[in-house]
C-alpha cells in the first residue's frame, strides 16, 4: 500500500475538485437508497390500501430522484475523469523529465521499448486505480452504507441472516487481487518486449530486408505477441472468473431472505411492501459490493504498474551537477584530458589517456572500430563520466561546471539525422 499512497500524492493539485466529485458520489448513493426505500409506500399505499394521492405523489417524487441521480451522476463522472486525465499528464511530465536528465548510460542500459511502455502502457494502467478506483470505492462504500441503513430499518431480522454472506465474499476479493497483481506484472513486460520488437524491427528495417531477415523477425514477434496474448489472458480469466463467484455469494444469500421473508408475510408477521422494499434494497446491495470486487482488481493491477514506474522516477541519476556546481561562460575552447580512464561495466574502453587541444586547432582521432573514438569524444560533454582522470575547459574540471551550461560551449555534429 506503499506504493498506492505515494500514487495518491498525485490527486493532491485536484482536491477541491475531488472533494466536489464525491459530494456527487453522495447524491448518487443517497438517490439509490432512496429508490429501494420508496418500494414499500409504492406497494403498500399504491397497490395494497389503493390511495390515489399517492398514486400521483409517488411517482413524481421518483422521477425527483431520477433527475437528481442523474445530474450527480454526470457531476462525478466529468470530475474524475477530469482529474484522472491531469494524473496522466503530471505523471507523463515527471517521467520525461526524469528521463532527459539521465545520462546516456541509462539508455545503453534500458531498451526503447521498456520506457516507452512504461510512458504508454503503465501510466495509463495507474490512470484506472487513481481515479476509477476512487470512484468505485467512494460512490460504492457510500452506496453500500445508504442501502444497509435501509436494509436495517426495514427489517433488521432479515438484515442480519443477508450480511452472514458478505464475509464470506472476502476471501475470492483479496485472492484476486493477488493474482490480478501478478498477471498484470507479466502482461507489462510482454507489453515492452513487444513495443521493443516493433521498434527494432521499424528503425532498422533497412538492414532487415538488406539481409533478407524478414522471416526471422516475423517470427520473434510473433513468440512475443504469443506470450503478451497469454498474459492478457490469464488476467481476463480472473476477471472473468471474479463476477460469477461474487453473484453466486450472493444469490445464496438472496434465497435465505426470500424463504424467511416469504415466511413472515405469510405468517402475518411483515407487509408485502416491507418485505419487497427489503429485497429491492438487497438486490441493489450485492451490486456495488461486486464493483468493489472490480476496485480491487484496478488496485492491484495499478500498483504493479505504479512500481514500475517509481523504480524509473526513483533511479538515480549518475551523471548530475555538483551541488556546487558553477555557470561555465563562455569559453576560448582549451581542451585537456589528464590521465583519463573510463570503463562500461568491466569492460575497459580508454586506459591513461591525456591529451591536449589548443583553441583554433583542428584534430582527427584515427582507430578501429571499437577502439574507442566516440566514447573519448562522448566524455567531453559529460555524456559518460570518466572513471579516473580529468578533462579541464579553460583550466576548469567538467565537473565542476553544470551540464547545461557545459554543453552550451560544445557543438557536435552526428551521424544521426534528427
């Protein structure tokens, strides 16, 4: 539950419009329970003693409360989806900019297709557990406690066989859950090798045909789209599998109360119009208790999405300005590298290296491929640091300077054309 606080922080720029969406949750909730309460009046005054003042009454003040209903129902709706589109865009936001203060080791280290997913895919599985979920469980704990007020207050015998069945409904929400959790794991990283296939295959499809590979990539695609199709449905399984065990709880409840009810109107002991505003209130019950199921299932998913995303936001950033670091002005251009040494991982690429370059000269580094040209060009701008050593502009240490201003005094031309 970690991880879902710190996603929760994220609703704290949106509170005021928050706290009006479930001000219209409420009027949702009140409205229900007001529908099952106004059974019996309906039964009883209408169809039972035939008053004709109801019989105009009534009527009228359900339509009152459809209206109402509706209006809140509208009200609730735009706000969440208001407030879970802007998590969406603060969330996407924060992961740009984590990405581009990363160095370029970050992205040697992780696939295109990884981080894009997790920009896509991720964020938008989140999107469901901040906002449907608050939705569900506000609009539908509210709801719950409305009906069950009713429930009591019409017949509290009744009420108490009815909630024997709901503790038993906890143990099949929290297994889903768990298992939810996991096959939305798999489904996420099926999701990014799958955007890693096409991104490959797509950017270098020259080479691709060059060699006539097409074949051999249809078939590594197809391997992953099978594993992303099997993910997806061990997860529509459990969804499935979840409304049916919840309805099935339920109905063995709903025929208790039908057999003890049934007995007591027959015995004299309760009206026709209690016993169906009871029923009318059960029926209605069972409903937001299986979406609080559903809740629970957007939670898990949307917290195994939130903890790949804070393991991005939360990887530290290996090449970053000192605290003290200084504003480079701008500079003649006297490039030394002192001693410098720089390895990936265990591999050394440059051992001992120094050299000088004097402003207004012009120098070719030569070797072959691998040698190390481009990693020792790459250092200069901070792209990589050096293992040991120092590179100096003007006298001072690359370091010591913020990148930004470092990389305004450096122009570089790629083989990339971007």
């Amino acid at each position: 539950m970690e991880v879902y606080k710190r996603l929760l922080r994220y609703l704290r720029p949106y509170l005021w419009k928050l706290a009006l969406a479930i001000l219209c949750m409420t009027g949702v909730a009140a409205m229900t329970a007001s529908l099952a309460y106004l059974v019996k009046p309906a039964l009883d005054d209408i169809f039972f003693e035939k008053n004709q003042k109801m019989l105009f009454m009534i009527p009228l003040v359900v339509a009152s409360v459809y209206i109402l209903k509706g209006f809140c129902d509208f009200g609730q709706y735009y706000l969440m989806s208001f407030i879970g589109q802007s998590v969406i865009r603060d969330l996407r936001d924060e992961l740009f900019r984590k990405l581009s203060n990363m160095s370029v080791d970050f992205f040697v280290r992780h696939s295109t297709g990884e981080l894009v997913s997790r920009m896509n895919n991720d964020v938008m599985m989140v999107q469901g557990a901040m906002t449907n979920a608050i939705t569900g469980i506000v609009r539908d704990v509210l709801t719950v406690i409305s009906l069950i007020f009713v429930v009591f207050y019409r017949d509290y015998q009744l009420a108490l066989i009815a909630m024997i069945v709901f503790p038993l409904a906890i143990y099949p929400l929290l297994n889903f859950g768990r298992r939810l959790k996991k096959y939305s794991r798999r489904m996420l990283i099926s999701l990014e090798d799958i955007t890693e296939r096409l991104n490959e295959t797509i950017t270098g499809i020259r080479i691709v045909k060059a060699f006539a590979m097409e074949d051999y990539e249809r078939d590594r695609f197809a391997r992953v789209n099978d594993t992303l199709f099997n993910a997806f449905m061990k997860r529509f399984k459990v969804r499935a599998l979840s409304n049916p065990v919840m309805e099935t709880l339920g109905g063995f409840g709903v025929c208790a109360i039908v057999f003890y009810g049934g007995y007591q109107v027959i015995n004299g002991q309760s009206t026709q119009g209690t016993f169906f505003s009871f029923l009318a209130a059960l029926i209605m019950l069972y409903e937001p208790i299986k979406r609080i199921n559903e809740v629970n299932i957007t939670i898990q998913e949307g917290i195994s999405a939130g903890e790949r995303i804070f393991a991005l936001l939360d990887s530290p950033e290996d090449v970053g300005d000192r605290p003290n670091a200084t504003e480079l002005g701008r500079v003649k251009g006297e490039l030394v590298y002192e001693d410098v040494s720089f390895s990936y991982e265990e591999n050394t690429v440059l051992k001992n290296v120094s050299l000088r370059v004097a402003p207004g000269e012009a120098i070719a580094i030569v070797g072959e491929s691998g040698a190390g040209k481009s990693t020792l060009l790459d250092l200069a701008p901070r792209f990589y640091d050096v293992s040991s050593g120092r590179i100096l502009i003007d006298g001072m240490d690359v370091k010591d300077v913020t990148q930004r201003s470092l990389r305004q005094n450096i122009g570089i031309v790629t083989q990339q054309t971007i």
